[in-house]
C-alpha cells in the first residue's frame, strides 16, 4: 500500500526581530504621540488606560519594514487566497499603512479577543515590564499546567483542520523587547493581564489595507 501524507494549509505569521534603527524610531514617533495626545482608544477592543494615534513621518517606517514583510510573506506562501493576500507586492500604490498606534497596558488591564478590519496587522513589542516566569508564580497560578498559565500572554487564536480552537502564546519577557509580529488582519489574537508591576507594557500596533479600505 502507498501512503502520502496531505498536510492542509494552515495561514500563518511572520516573526521579525527590529533593526535598533527602526524601534528608535518608533520610540521617537511615540514621544511626538505625548505631545499630540491624538487619542485612538475608540478605535480598540482593548480594556487598557492609553492609546494615541502615531503619525509615520514620510511613510518611513512603512516603507523599511512592512513593505519587504509583505513581499516576504506572499513568496513563502502564508495565505492561500489568491485574491486577497497574494497581491502585488511591495510597490503597489493600493497598499497603505492606514493605521498606527501605541498602547499603553498596565497591570490588570487586558485586550480581548479580536481581529482587525485591514488586510494586514503587527504588533510590535516596545517595553516589556514583566517576565512570564515571574508572573507565572503568582498564586492563581499554582498547581495549574504551564500551557493554561495565562500570565501576561500574547496569544493567537485559529481553528485545525478538525474543527478544534487551538492558540500560539508568547510568554512575555524582556527578552522580547524589539519583536515584531506580522500577520493576516483576520488572525484572532488577544493581550492577557499581567500582575505585579506598576509600569506599563508599551506596544505598537498597526493596520496595512487597500487604499479604498481605509
């Protein structure tokens, strides 16, 4: 007998670690954000205390970052439709970065699940003021199996191939200060509280859509 296996396809995402040119300069359009004081918090699903409307100076950051992820992204295949993510790539005049903000997270607060109306979204992790393994000590958390540890976690939400809900967590420490996640506007993804730590967890968060879109 002849067995092959079908693995059938499964979108994902792209995990970049940032140059430290481009978080400077996300630091410095978040320090134009405090002066501004463009509040974006309407716009959010997130239970969280700020968020302000950052302003790409002359498309910079659009144009380092996103433009080759999106290229990146369709040349490896992540995303089967044709129509939607296989567009032309990084040149294309429909593409825009239409959104750009920063939360501020402090402790408690939380982003329940949701998706974004876009074709594209990243989030990219500033300050990180807390490290899971810490947080995963807290009492709540004892005698509980390290996978159901929702201490602080950034998570995506998909459905398998059987129907199942199934999640991909990032544990969260400063380790990961500078990441950056790209993925399809349409991956479910949320923010959990985290405990003990009375900074903020600053993020910087974004939406790339057809320009009609917007």
């Amino acid at each position: 007998m002849e067995v092959k296996k079908i693995q059938p396809p499964t979108t994902g995402f792209l995990e970049v670690r940032l140059d430290r040119a481009i978080v400077d300069y996300l630091w410095m359009l978040i320090d134009k954000s405090n002066l501004s004081k463009i509040n974006h918090k309407s716009s959010l699903a997130g239970n969280i205390s700020i968020s302000y409307v950052l302003e790409d100076d002359r498309d910079y950051f659009y144009k380092q970052v996103c433009e080759p992820l999106i290229t990146y992204f369709r040349k490896h295949n992540y995303g089967k439709d044709p129509e939607k993510y296989n567009v032309i790539s990084s040149s294309n005049p429909q593409l825009t970065l239409n959104r750009l903000w920063v939360n501020y997270q402090y402790q408690n607060e939380f982003n329940p699940y949701h998706d974004h109306r876009s074709l594209y979204s990243f989030t990219i992790w500033l300050k990180i003021p807390y490290d899971w393994e810490n947080q995963a000590r807290l009492p709540q958390f004892v005698d509980m199996n390290d996978n159901d540890k929702k201490a602080g976690n950034f998570e995506f939400e998909y459905i398998d191939s059987l129907g199942k809900i199934r999640n991909y967590a990032y544990k969260l420490s400063p380790s990961l200060e500078g990441t950056m996640l790209f993925f399809p506007a349409a991956l479910r993804h949320c923010v959990y509280p985290f405990h003990c730590s009375s900074d903020p967890r600053i993020s910087v968060a974004g939406n790339i859509s057809f320009k009609q879109d917007k």
